[in-house]
C-alpha cells in the first residue's frame, strides 16, 4: 500500500469522478443532509457497534434512541 495504508483493520470505500449531475446533488446541504439522516436512521446500531460512515469527510452520527421502561403496572413496560 502507499501514502494511504490504513493503520486500522476496516474497509474505505470512496467515490470519485460523478457524474455532473451526481456531484451538483452531493453539493446541495438539503441533498447531503437527507442522506446522512436516512444513513443515520438505517445503520444506527452498526454505527453504534463501531461501523464509520462519513459524507462529504462529516461523519454520520447514529439515532439516540430511549427506552422507557416503568416498573409500575401501569407504565411503559419491554
């Protein structure tokens, strides 16, 4: 490998040299920020478990996502 050995174990996946129409997309903030909530929303376990999924090199945060559990009866229960 060269200049750009991972000095992790993982695989990178980059994609370069879009279309025109492609590229203007992934120039648009509205684009880009639908598609990191939709990454966000479908991957946000893996992402937890420690999967990296940047757009645009802005990293991809997962969903925080709260259980409500009650130990009354009458409360959210698992």
């Amino acid at each position: 490998m060269g200049e750009d050995e991972l000095t992790t174990q993982g695989t990178t996946i980059e994609v370069s040299d879009l279309y025109e129409s492609v590229a203007r997309q992934f120039a648009n903030d509205g684009f880009v920020d639908d598609l990191n909530t939709a990454l966000s929303e479908l991957s946000t376990t893996f992402i937890q478990k420690g999967l990296r999924i940047s757009v645009n090199s802005v990293a991809v945060e997962p969903v925080r996502i709260e259980v409500l559990v009650s130990t009354e009866a009458a409360g959210p229960a698992p």
